[in-house]
C-alpha cells in the first residue's frame, strides 16, 4: 500500500465512525435547532473539491472526480473518492492535490464535533460524553 492509499484508508475509516453522528445546528438552548449528520454533507464537500479543482486548473483532479458521473447523482461521493483512493492506483497529482484538502476537512470536522478517536462506539451518551476532545 503506497501513504496515499494508507491516508486515504485513514480517512475512510475516520469518515466512516463520524458519519453517523448527529450534529445540533442553531441554539442549544431551545429546541428549535435541526440536527444533520456527516453524511448530509458528503455532496458539499465534493462539490467544493470539484469547483476547487477547476477554478485552479487541476484537470486530472476534475477528471478522477466525475468519472463516475456528475456529483450531484453519486451517492456517498466522499466515501466513493477515499475508496478509489485507497484501491485504485490514482495518479500523484491527483492525490497529492485531493488528499490535503480531504485531512484538513475531515479531521478538522472530528476536531470540532467528533468524539476522541478511543472513545467507544457503543455505550450511551455518557460514554460518548466522557470520550469528546477537550
């Protein structure tokens, strides 16, 4: 496995334990906040890397992004990008340019919302309470 496929297997894992929590968007206080998951944004994010791309000339970038299709019709786009990462053999300017920008957001949403990486899956609120980062 080259380090662009084990980054890209480290954020499949990660993206996949995050994807299932519920984040509280508007005021904590009330009840009037909506609450999304992870995968709520997966077509945002996507989208973001695929508009990047182009404003800044990266066609291999654009290409290994909609060779499935457009964004808007592939399902789970993030998931499907880091599992042609970590499986396919993906050519260095692709992953050198993807994958940063991929850390940064993935590990910058468990930062903010995600529970520390030991912390366990299963056991409750106040199990996932004791395991959030400070």
């Amino acid at each position: 496995m080259t380090a662009a496929q084990q980054q890209a297997a480290y954020l499949s894992g990660l993206w996949n334990r995050l994807s299932g929590q519920h984040v509280a968007l508007g005021c904590s206080c009330t009840m009037s906040g909506m609450s999304v998951t992870l995968d709520d944004f997966e077509h945002d994010i996507a989208d973001y890397l695929w508009a990047e791309s182009e404003r800044l000339g990266q066609t291999d970038v654009v290409a290994f992004l909609l060779m499935p299709g457009p964004i808007a019709s592939q399902d789970q786009a993030i998931r499907g990008i880091l599992s042609r990462l970590e499986e396919e053999d993906i050519a260095d300017v692709v992953t050198d340019w993807l994958l940063p920008r991929m850390t940064k957001t993935i590990e910058s949403y468990a930062k903010l919302h995600g529970p520390a990486p030991e912390a366990p899956l299963f056991g409750g609120s106040s199990s996932w309470r004791k395991g959030y980062r400070d």
